[in-house]
C-alpha cells in the first residue's frame, strides 16, 4: 500500500476515477463509454503537446511557444489547403515548419545561452505576430477549407476519432523512444545531472535543442489536428492553452528541475484536466474557471513534488550523542 502511495501514476488514477465517480453521481451520462470517448478526443491535442513538453521540461527547460507554434502552423497548413495543396504535402510542409520553430528556440538556448522561458516568451509572440502579418487578422473559416482537409481527424475507427488514435500512436512512440533509445535516455541525464552527462559524452545543449525540434513537430502535429476538427484558423487561436501544458506535466510528475518524469505520469495529467475541462460544463460551471483550477494544480503538484523529493537530512548532534 505504500508503494501504491508513492507512485504518482495510481494516485492520479485514482484521483481520475474518483472525480469521474463523483460526476457520475449526480450525471451518470458522463460516464458512458461514448461520452468517455470524447473526452478522450477533446483531450488528445493536450496529450500530444504535453509529451513534447515533457521532453524539454526533462532537459531542465521549458517551451511556452507550443501553443504560438500550433497556431502558426495550423494556420499555414489552412492557406495551404486554400490554394489546393493536396494533403499529406500539407503534412509534411507543416511538420517541416514545426521543427524549424523548435530549431530556432533550440539554437538560442544552445548557441545563444538564452534562458528558455525567455527566448520561448519572446517566441510566443513572434509566432502569433508572424500570423497577423500573414493573414492581416482575417480567419480561415470551414468554407474556405476543403472536405478532405476536415474531415481526416474526424474519421472515425473502431470507435474513436482519428485525432485520439494519433495520440494513442505518439504515446506508443514516446513510451519506447523515452526507455529504450539512447537519445531517449540522454534527455533524462542531461536534465538529471548535466555536469555528469558532459563525462559522459553527452553534449547538454545540443539535446536541449533536439528537445525543442520534437516539441515543435508535435506543437505542428497538433496546429493541423486542431484547425480541421474546429474548422477555423485565426490568430489567437489556442490561446493561452500552454498553461495547460505545463500544467499536465507538472501534475503529472514531470519535474521542473529536470530528470525526473514519465509517460504515463504526463498522460494522465493531461486527462486529469481534460475530465475537469469537460466535467464543469456538466456541472454548471464556467469554464472559464479552468484557468483557475489549472493555476491552482500547478502550485499544489509543485509543491507535492518538492515534498516528495525533499530528503531528510542528518541530525549530527544525535548521532554524536548516540556515539558518546
């Protein structure tokens, strides 16, 4: 049982299933396979997102663009589309343009020393003003996009939407790639100890960079996904939606020192919001109150960790005392 306490995977779990029993108390409709089903779907852009961010958040740094990134993107790949671009060129031009974003935040923290929350605030609001610049403000909308364009993360197989398919194969990806790579492995030595990483043979700031390039690829994954389940583009577009990155990682376990943080642990962090997102509606409340709750998990899940990995240090009196 204390084993079970420790592990924050199965308390975050539990706590899923708790809340999910709550609701389900007062609108057992929420906990039907179907609507279960959507909340999966509704949840699966933050999964994506919270994976590439726990990469970098693993290198001991932090990606605040991956929401500017996906709208930068989705929004090309919605012009692309405009001018008949057929789609998986579409796909390609727009993961191309996600790694180029990731690679520009990558070189400045490495080549630059740049500290990472600066360069991806600044970031941030270049992507979003490149996309004013682009667009002059105006929105993509569903009848300027083609069928196929749209149509793709909504097909449905064995029940579920493409879009939560995708993320059940970046999970699967990123299981492996994190535990049996050794890229995968450097991600956690750099973060963990970066001084012991460079006796290893390991060169810090250029996995940070790495990081940053599959941060971007998925933020680029993810600008697609979301301009055509939504069918619109426009500036502001996932606005504010990186606090929910991090937020995922965080309460998932994924330390912010760096190191430290697992699949599963981010996984469940985005669907622990994402039950939250899609359970105050249900309960009548504004859900605008989620930016609330995902501050408020933020300093709680902060705070377990520093708890949690807080050791206990040598009384030397006593053990002087013990000895005499």
């Amino acid at each position: 049982m204390t084993s079970f306490l420790k592990s924050r995977e199965a308390l975050l779990a539990l706590a899923i299933l708790v809340l999910l029993g709550v609701i389900a108390s007062r609108f057992p409709a929420f906990v039907e396979p179907a609507s279960l089903a959507n909340v999966f779907n509704d949840t699966a852009p933050l999964m994506i997102l919270a994976l590439g961010q726990m990469v970098v958040i693993l290198t001991k740094c932090i990606d605040l663009s991956v929401a500017a990134n996906l709208a930068l993107s989705g929004m090309v790949a919605a012009l692309l589309n405009g001018m008949g671009v057929p789609l998986p060129l579409i796909l390609l031009t727009v993961l191309a343009l996600g790694a180029a974003l990731g690679a520009v935040n990558g070189l400045l923290v490495w080549k630059v020393g740049i500290p990472s929350i600066v360069v991806t605030l600044g970031t941030m609001t270049i992507f979003r003003g490149v996309i004013f610049l682009m667009t002059d403000g105006a929105w993509v909308n569903a009848h300027q996009m083609s069928d196929a364009f749209k149509s793709l993360p909504r097909h449905v197989i064995l029940g579920l939407p493409v879009m939560a398919w995708v993320a059940v194969v970046v999970i699967t990806i990123f299981t492996v790639f994190l535990t049996r790579t050794p890229l995968g492995r450097s991600f956690y030595a750099v973060g963990g100890n970066p001084h012991a990483a460079v006796y290893t043979g390991l060169d810090v700031g250029r996995t940070q960079a790495i990081a940053f390039v599959i941060s971007g690829i998925l933020a680029a994954l993810t600008g697609y996904l979301w301009v055509a389940r939504y069918a619109v583009a426009y500036v502001d577009i996932a606005g504010g939606f990186e606090l929910d990155v991090v937020a995922a990682c965080v309460i998932g376990g994924i330390a912010i020192a760096g190191g430290a943080g697992t699949v599963g642990g981010a996984v469940l962090g985005a669907l622990f919001l994402g039950v939250i997102k899609n359970a105050l509606p249900v309960v009548g409340i504004s859900p605008f109150w989620q930016l609330a709750i995902s501050g408020s998990a933020i300093i709680i899940a902060v705070a377990f960790n520093a708890r949690q990995g807080r050791k206990a240090g040598r009384i030397i009196l006593k053990s002087a005392e013990a000895g005499a």
